[in-house]
C-alpha cells in the first residue's frame, strides 16, 4: 500500500473527516533534501473534521500525528497541513 493510502486511510479512520485531500507533492521538490526517488517523501493534507473544532492549531497537528503513526512520520520528510473544524 502506498504512503499516500495509509495516511488517507488512517485519517479517514481517526477523523471521519467530512472532506480529505491527499497530495503527493514528491516531484515539486526534486534535487531538494529529502527527496526520495519514486515519490511519497512530501505530502499536502487538507483535512475538515468535526473533532479539530475546538482544538488549537498545535493541537490538531498532534493529533494528525499521533493518528499516523511514528512509523508513517519517519518515512514522510515533509507534511504540510491545513487542519480546520
């Protein structure tokens, strides 16, 4: 499964967002740091869920953390998010 269907999937499970967008963004930063051939090294994550509501910015960027998984985070060198309630 690739990187970019685990974090959907898990998202999806965490969250039960009302909208998720998932973009591997891999390929606009070629010959940067961390850039791994084949992609899946830099993600987008627009993300609306019910649960953000109430939840500062730091807060929800935790908990999409802790929903993904260490294991995920290590692999991803870069998750750009835009988090909302």
């Amino acid at each position: 499964m690739s990187r970019r269907q685990q974090i959907e999937d898990r998202l999806r499970a965490a969250f039960s967002p009302r909208e998720l967008q998932v973009v591997d963004d891999s390929e606009s930063h070629r010959g940067h740091a961390g850039y791994q051939e084949g992609g899946e090294s830099h993600f987008n994550v627009a993300i609306r869920a019910e649960e953000f509501k109430d939840m500062n910015r730091v807060a929800r960027h935790r908990a999409i953390h802790a929903a993904l998984g260490p294991e995920l985070i290590s692999e991803i060198h870069a998750l750009a998010l835009d988090v909302d309630g």
